[in-house]
C-alpha cells in the first residue's frame, strides 16, 4: 500500500474474485497487526478466535477509509499506527515506534524476523533467491530514505553493520546514496571472516568499490542499501539467506553471539612485507589469521599464538593491493583493512 498524496491513507488496488472476502491491516510483515472487536458490523467470527474484516464482491469496489482497528472512518489523526522514519542506527528493536520498512531489489526478499543466535531479540532477514542478479539487495527504509542524513566527512568515513552469513568469504556491499538523486552514490565492500555466526563487518567509504564514485563531502547522503554476497547470481550460489542486526554510523553498539570487546591494531599500514598485529584484550593466546581479498579469496591464512600479544605476518608473496585482515580467536573476528605496498 502506499500514501502518494501524504494525506495518511494509504492506497492499493488489489485484484480479488466475486465472493465473500476476509481481511485485516497489518504493517511490517505481520509484525503489527489491527485487533478487531468480535461482533462490529464489518467483521466476521471464524471460532476459535479469528476476528477479521469481511468484505463481499460483487463488481470493482472502493472500499472506505477507516480507521485501523476499527470499523469506523477516522475523524481526527491519522489511519494506523503512527511510526517514525526509519534513522540510524539501525537494530530493529523498536518495532512499536519505528518504520522499519525496506525496500527490495534483484531478486532478494526481506522480512523482520526472530534472531538466528537469540531469539529473544529482532533481526532483519535477507534471502537472495535462486534467481537473484549479482547486484540483488535490500534498500534499508523506503524511497522517503532516513529521516536524518549520515554524517559523513573527511575523519569520519566509516560504518559498521552486524551480519550473520552461511558462508566464509561473502562480500557485502553497502551502498550510500541521495534519495531525490541517486547518482549521487558510494559504493564500498566488505568480507565476511566466518560463517553462521554473528560478525562486525566495517565499511569505509573513504575506498570506494572499483568502478564506482568517489565519496562527495558535499553531497546529502540519507538513503543506504545492502547487497549480499555482492557479484555472485542466485543462479551460481542457489538460494542462501542472510542476517542484519544492527547499522550504525562510525561503530556499532550492540553485541552478537560470540562478538564481544576485543581490539586489534595493525601496523605499518600500509605494510610493506610484513604487518605486526597486537590484539590489546580478550584473545587467549592463539589465534587464526586471514588475510582476505576484496574479492572474498583468502590470500594467507596462518593459525598461531600471541607472544607477548605481538604477531608478525609475512606478507612478501602478496601482490599490492587493498585486503582485510581478520583474526579470529575463542569465537571472536575482529577485521581491519591493510594496504600492502611491496
């Protein structure tokens, strides 16, 4: 359903054949739903406890307005439930006061639903069909984009996203744009250290996806999309689904399934044949390295221990290029980019 005009009535037309129809209004996948009382005049009971609205066709029909969860026209505020524009951050929690409506594209399909790891808490699901094209994704909200534009500038370039993938390896792609004119946009990649489980992924902007636009300091950015497992068709892959449970701008809050606080730093960088790595906390004292290319293919890959919270990587036989470091220790990844310039 959509409101064009603004007015708060939201509009479909919707094909039904002659007959008695039931109906009711909901929002967000079921996720909200209209409560009708039993026994007023446009609703039909079905024992034990189905109460909907009743609709019986004879000929093409414009139905009222009314007023959500009630059989009556709505005299004053609007129909349905009132809900915030969708904002950053994103976790999907709030479902009683935010939109959290998206919008899908290239054959994948969204809804909200329980989290994989934790049921008690709310996660956007996104399946790439078998049939998705390569730059199949989900656009977070609707064409209206975010009620407040992300703040981007020339020290704050990044943006964090917890994502759960079937699979090590799997590039996300997010993407930034102007909702009134979309080529204005930035495109940026990042890959997936693990597979069914959560993970933090970091997206910098600052390094754009190759053949795709410079960031623009200039420019109002206020609308995001994600593309999962970005340049591989539904058709190669067959149909995989995928988990969101968190957005934010610069660093996400929220805690996942084994991600818990832990720090890396990775120096020089760029590195020049070799890169130390300390990891500052959390880490037991073994710990397995990848480094990752942006196309997903794992170019070294070494399992070792912690001296002294200090690891030198040999990156000699590594061609120059823009990779992702990923140390995984105790059920915890944490990824940093590194520049190799040999």
């Amino acid at each position: 359903m959509t409101d064009a005009n603004g007015d708060s009535i939201w509009e479909a037309v919707i094909p039904i054949p002659n007959g008695i129809v039931e109906y009711k209004f909901s929002a967000d996948n079921w996720a909200r739903q209209e409560t009708l009382a039993v026994g007023t005049p446009c609703t039909i009971f079905t024992p034990p406890s189905f109460n909907n609205r009743k609709l019986v066709v004879v000929a093409p029909t414009t139905l009222k307005a009314v007023c959500w969860g009630s059989c009556d026209t709505c005299s004053t505020g609007p129909v349905g439930p009132s809900l915030q524009q969708i904002s950053l951050p994103i976790t999907w929690q709030d479902t009683a006061n935010v939109n959290y409506a998206t919008t899908d594209f290239g054959g994948t399909f969204s809804s909200l639903v329980a989290d994989p790891v934790n049921p008690s808490k709310m996660a956007l699901k996104i399946v790439k069909g078998n049939t998705a094209e390569v730059w199949a994704g989900t656009t977070l909200g609707t064409a209206a984009g975010f009620q407040t534009a992300m703040p981007f500038s020339a020290t704050s370039n990044q943006m964090q996203a917890v994502v759960y993938s079937p699979a090590a390896g799997t590039i996300f792609r997010m993407k930034v744009e102007d909702k009134n004119d979309p080529t204005k946009s930035v495109e940026t990649p990042a890959v997936c250290a693990q597979s069914n489980g959560w993970e933090v992924l970091t997206f910098d902007f600052a390094n754009q996806a190759s053949g795709t636009a410079a960031i623009n300091y200039g420019y109002t950015y206020n609308k995001l999309s994600i593309f999962p497992n970005f340049g591989i068709t539904g058709a190669s892959a067959g149909e995989q689904t995928y988990y969101v449970s968190e957005v934010a701008f610069g660093t996400v809050t929220a805690t996942k399934g084994s991600i818990e606080s832990a720090s890396i730093s990775v120096f020089p960088n760029p590195a020049s044949g070799e890169v130390f790595v300390s990891c500052f906390s959390d880490f037991s004292g073994a710990a397995v390295f990848n480094v990752t290319d942006l196309a997903g293919r794992i170019v070294k890959s070494e399992t070792a221990g912690l001296s002294g919270k200090y690891r030198k990587l040999d990156l000699s036989s590594i061609s120059n290029g823009i990779y992702v470091l990923s140390v995984t220790d105790n059920g915890k990844t944490i990824q940093k980019r590194l520049i190799i310039q040999n």
